[in-house]
C-alpha cells in the first residue's frame, strides 16, 4: 500500500481530496489528511475507510515529521511560507513533494539537494501558476516544432464570480485567499513591451484598467502580475518582443481597487490601536480628514471624482462610511479592510465562482504573421465545489498518481510543470474533468 499525505484541509483542498480517495480503493493508497482543524479534515474525507485524519501542528516537527516519513509523497496545500517545512523533512526522509505555490527563494535554495537526492520537489503546480505554465508549454512547443518564431506572449488569469452570481456593484467576492486579494500586486510588476522592461509600481498597478475580450463573456479588466521577466527563460521564447503575465478582473473592480489605494487603505505597515474606533474614525484618520467636511466629501475630493461617481457608491456599498466599531487590536490598514470586506464579499452557498484563463500569442510561420488565442472559462458548482478549488487541487492530485503509479518519471530538483512529460498527461486527464482550452487562430 502507498500513503499520500495532503498537508492542509482548507477551501482547495476538496477536490484534491476527493480525486485521491475516488482512486485510492483500486490503487491501493492510504491517503493522511493533515491539519489544525479536525472539522475541516472530517468535512473533507467524511469517514472515507482509505482515509486517516491527522490533527497537528505543522509547524512542530515532532507532530509533522513522522507524518512525511510514512508517506510516499507529499502534497501541501499549505500557505507558502510553511512549504519549507515540509520540504526539508522531504530531503531528510527522501520524499517527492507537490505545491501549488510559486517557487520562494527559501525553496529554490534546496534545488541542489533535492537534485542531488533524486526527489522531485514540484512547485507551482495549481491554476495559477500551474495550468497556465503547462498550457502555454504545450503551446510554445508545437510552435517551436513547426520552426515558429514567437514575438508576442501574453497570459491571463482571474479567479472571478460568475455573471448570474453578481449581485453588488465591485462585481466581486472572494472566490481565493481573501488576504492575497488584499495585497495583490503589492510588489509591483514587470513585463517585455515591446522589447523593453516595463516596471510598474503598487500605486499604478490598476491604474490603466486596460481592457481584453474573452470569448464568450464581457470585457474583462486586467493587470500585471509580478515579475514576468523570470518566466523568460523557462517559457524558452528568446526573439519575443511583448511577454505578459496577468490577472483578470470586472473593469469597474479595478477601479474600485485604485481608489483604496490611492487612499492608502491597503497599506500593510501602519498600525491603528482600534480599541473605540469606528470605521468613520479610522478612515477619516488615514485619508486625514479635516474638520468643517464631511468624510464623504473628503474622499471624493482626495479621489477627485464627485460624490455620486460610481467609486464613491462602491466605497459606500463596502460600508467605508458606517459608523461602525472595528475589531480591537493593533491593526493594519490592510488588516482593517479585510475586516470589512469579508462579509461583504463572501460567497453565499448558491453561489458560483469563475476561473477564466486565456493566452495570446504572436508568431511568425513562413513569412505570415499568425495570432493564436487559447480560452478557457470553467464555473464553478457552487458552496465549496468551486471551479477555483477544483483548477489548484485536481493538478496536483492527477500528478500524485502519476508519479505514483510510475506512469511517469519524475523530474528531480525544485522544478514546475514545464516539461513535456508532465504536462501532456496531466493536462489530457484534466479535459476529462472539464477543464478544457478552446483555440482560434487568425
């Protein structure tokens, strides 16, 4: 009997889940759920007989360690941070181990040793990053193969609500990590435009609220996403002129985001003390509202829009104006909108999310220019089958088994999904779960 243990039972985690357990009879496998939460474990596995709950602390070592050295391989749902936990004692108990997160310096520090082990430590095998890189290597490559000449590579991808779900003015709720969504785009980003480096700072990340048809739907917004720059090599595209990699939103969203910005909302750095605070009294201390004015004025002022500009009712909508008491503690900017945020954004039970991915691509053939556009927009079921859960888990679980079953050989070192033998077996298994890329080319 092999073991797998899935370290985290949270929101992602169901569809991983259940793919390990519906294969689990037949293959044998014994599948550990590890996390702090014994109701989310159960909520997950629901007595399943080739299950076993683990309820640990995984940042003890001592609980932890004798989990991984049971297991065959290791796939962590965890936040970023504590992958590298599991990963050293992967390298200490010679382990494969699958993430969905992006590779942190901490993590590419063991690529030596992981590769000197001959164990595959594999990162950014979710949706995003994750089926984007397998799709867009799929891509590149049969470009390649018929001596195509790549100029332009764009990529876009949104965790988003879907249409009949909308019923507030950002378009929006929290279909992911909702402290992610706070902070996105916090480091700024870079990008290839044509052939030059383009860096953007936080404060004008959503500033140009550029637009993109996606088929099927209404124009999205998008925005770039981190560092492009270091997908350059591993996307193998030397002679590209435009490479982008960015994140899809509702237009009027990103409008909203710029003006929380821009009145210094999101800050993670600052500190209220906001024992007796109102959300009235924070925000008139962050935006520095004088006497004589009202808040409300203030802002608009500040935002230079008028006080029934569509921003100023999404702000009232998110309930930056009530008079309010805000959690007691010392406190972010950043800590205290998500507060108010999470009610008012959260997803109902009859609910459904949306994943939409699209890639564009440029290239020469022959002398003819041609451009490529691979689509793909996936709903969610509702509650907790969400098609955000369903695109990080199933890409993870399908690779287990892979690797397991010996259908493949794993790639050794801090690697993600770029190779061949990964993404063509993986991505023709996820078709079966309806996670399908439609192409036009002109």
């Amino acid at each position: 009997m092999q073991t797998i243990l899935v370290a985290g039972a949270g929101k992602t985690s169901i569809y991983l889940i259940e793919y390990l357990l519906g294969n689990a009879q037949k293959n044998k496998w014994k599948i550990i759920v590890a996390d702090g939460n014994a109701q989310a474990i159960e909520d997950k596995i629901n007595g399943h007989p080739s299950a076993v709950a683990a309820v640990i602390d995984i940042t003890s070592e001592q609980e932890r360690g004798p989990l991984v050295q049971q297991a065959d391989i290791v796939l962590s749902l965890m936040p970023p941070h504590l992958h590298v936990l599991l990963a050293a004692d992967c390298l200490k108990y010679g382990k494969n181990l699958i993430t969905s997160s992006y590779i942190s310096d901490e993590m590419k520090a063991m690529n030596d040793a992981a590769t000197e082990a001959g164990l595959m430590f594999m990162c950014e095998m979710g949706l995003d990053p994750g089926i984007d890189h397998m799709t867009a290597s799929k891509i590149i490559n049969s470009i390649h193969k018929v001596a195509g000449r790549i100029t332009s590579f764009k990529s876009y991808c949104g965790g988003l609500i879907a249409p009949e779900s909308e019923d507030n003015p950002w378009r929006y709720k929290f279909t992911w990590n909702p402290r992610n969504i706070i902070t996105a785009g916090a480091a700024g980003a870079t990008y290839l435009q044509n052939g030059k480096k383009v860096v953007v700072p936080y404060l004008r990340i959503f500033e140009n609220n550029r637009k993109i048809k996606i088929p099927g739907l209404n124009a999205m917004a998008y925005y770039p996403n981190r560092d492009t720059m270091k997908y350059l090599q591993t996307y193998d595209v030397p002679e590209v002129k435009n490479f982008m990699r960015a994140t899809l939103r509702y237009p009027v969203f990103c409008k909203g985001w710029q003006a929380l910005i821009q009145l210094g909302l999101t800050v993670q750095t600052d500190r209220f003390d906001t024992s007796g605070l109102s959300r009235i009294d924070w925000m008139k201390r962050k935006t520095k509202c004088p006497d004589g004015i009202t808040l409300q004025k203030h802002v608009a002022k500040r935002l230079n829009v008028m006080t029934d500009d569509t921003v100023m009712v999404m702000l009232e909508w998110a309930g930056l104006f009530e008079d309010t008491s805000l959690p007691v503690g010392l406190l972010s900017s950043a800590d205290i909108l998500l507060s108010i945020l999470l009610p008012k954004w959260e997803m109902h039970e009859e609910d459904k999310d949306m994943v939409v991915m699209q890639h564009e691509i440029e290239y020469e053939h022959k002398g003819k220019v041609i451009s490529l556009t691979s689509s793909m927009v996936l709903k969610g079921e509702g509650g907790a089958r969400s098609a955000m859960a369903k695109t990080v888990g199933l890409p993870m679980g399908i690779l287990a088994g892979l690797v397991l079953s010996e259908k493949i050989t794993p790639p050794v070192g801090v690697v993600m999904p770029t190779m061949q033998s990964v993404y063509r077996p993986v991505l023709k298994e996820l078709e079966g779960h309806g996670i399908v890329f439609t192409d036009e080319v002109e």
